[in-house]
C-alpha cells in the first residue's frame, strides 16, 4: 500500500505531461499528415525552407514546385510546410490609418 502511495505522484507526473506535451503534438502531426496528403496541382504553397510556390506536378514521394516562370524544383513532400488559401491580407496602410482614427487625441495641452 505504502508503495502505491508513493508511486502516486510519479504517475501523476506521467500524466499531466503526456496530457499537455505528448498529446496536443501527436494532434499536431496527424493535422500536417492530413495537410501534406491532400496537396494537389495548383495549389499555391510554402514549403519549410520559407520558399513559396505552386505545384507543378505529384509524384509519390515527391513534388514538382514552380518557384519561378520556368523554373521547378524537386522536393519532398513533408516539405510542404503550408497550403496557401486566397484570403486578402490587410494593407500596411489601412491598417496604420485604422489606428490613428483609433487612438484617442491625448494632447490636450495648449503651447
């Protein structure tokens, strides 16, 4: 019994980090699984070295990437680090005057 007690801890321990590291990465790995084997021609991606381009062609354990006008470059699949979706990014500058009409005129100091 005593031993069991000690060993409660120790268990414990176990779990909590199995709960919050081991888990959310394994989830995290079946998601970039899921992601890398649903690419298909056309799309428009990043791959992990921070190069974008667009697949060209699918081949089993490799892609064709277009990273240029006429120039295609062989990489992995697991390189695929993001497909890229067609939604607009907010411009620097709407963003920049956003926050100027925001902000409140805290000058109120004649000179």
């Amino acid at each position: 019994m005593d031993t069991l007690v000690g060993l409660l801890p120790i268990i414990a321990i176990a779990l909590v980090f199995w709960l919050l590291i081991i888990r959310p990465q394994m989830r995290r790995q079946r998601e970039l699984v899921q992601m890398q084997s649903a690419i298909s021609a056309g799309d428009e991606v990043l791959l992990s070295s921070g190069v974008f381009g667009t697949i060209a062609a699918i081949e089993d354990t490799h892609l064709m990437v277009t990273i240029a006008p006429g120039v295609e470059i062989k990489v992995a699949r697991g390189a695929v680090a993001q497909i890229l979706r067609d939604e607009p990014a907010p411009e620097l500058g709407e963003q920049r005057d956003a926050e100027a009409t925001d902000a409140p005129d805290t000058d109120t100091e004649e000179r």
